[in-house]
C-alpha cells in the first residue's frame, strides 16, 4: 500500500517561501493524479493544486495561483510544492495525496477529497510575522 510522507513545513514571514516535499514508498507512475491540499484550524480541508501523471497537467486552486508551483522527481518519487509570496492566510497544515483510479486532478480542478485514496500525515506551514 502506497505510504507518502510530507516534511519542509515550517515557520515563515510573510512573503517568504518554503518548498514542501512528499516522498512515496513506490512509484506512483501508475496512479493517475496527485495532489496537495490544506487545512487551517477550523475549515475544511480544500484543495491547493494537483497534477495529472500523465502528462503533467496540472492545475491551481485561485488563491495559489502565480505563487505556488506542483512538480514531481519521478527517479525519486517525490511530489514537491514550492510556495513564494506566502502569507498569512496560507498557514494550515498541507497534506499529498494520492489518485490511483478515479480520475480526480484535470485543468479544471483538483476533484473530490475521496478520490484521493492515499494521503500523508501532513505537515504544518504557519505564515506569521
């Protein structure tokens, strides 16, 4: 069963950037979409950008776009999110899943939560001055 472990969450000033990672146990070459999403004390958890494997089409949720870019090492099966310009209301804890049958990630959305079958533990990204 697919493990993903996140890590380069962290304590940043705004306008500062991190660059978030997701290894996974084995190659995810054959699943069909992976993503990040978030969750700040209190919402939901929302989708913040994903990837189609492929072909790497990816898409960004609005608030993200133009700050935030999805890439992936597939020898090293690790799923990166570098984030610039954050601020205040990026703080949440950020979390890679997994796609392996339904399809979720397009150019049009990140699809539902329960299309993403395996998910990592987190990693917690606070933005604060």
């Amino acid at each position: 069963q697919l493990q993903l472990v996140e890590s380069g969450g962290g304590l940043v000033q705004p306008g500062e950037s991190l660059r978030l990672s997701c290894v996974a146990s084995e190659s995810i070459e054959d699943y069909y979409s992976i993503g990040w999403f978030r969750q700040a004390p209190g919402k939901e958890r929302e989708g913040v950008s994903c990837m189609r494997i492929r072909d790497d089409s990816t898409y960004y949720t609005d608030s993200v776009k133009g700050r935030f870019t999805i890439s992936r090492d597939n020898a090293k099966n690790i799923l990166y999110l570098q984030m610039s310009s954050l601020k205040s209301e990026d703080t949440a804890a950020y979390y890679c899943a997994a796609d392996l049958s339904f399809g979720a990630c397009s150019t049009y959305g990140l699809g539902a939560l329960n299309e993403y079958e395996y998910w990592g533990q987190g990693t917690q990204v606070t933005v604060s001055s």
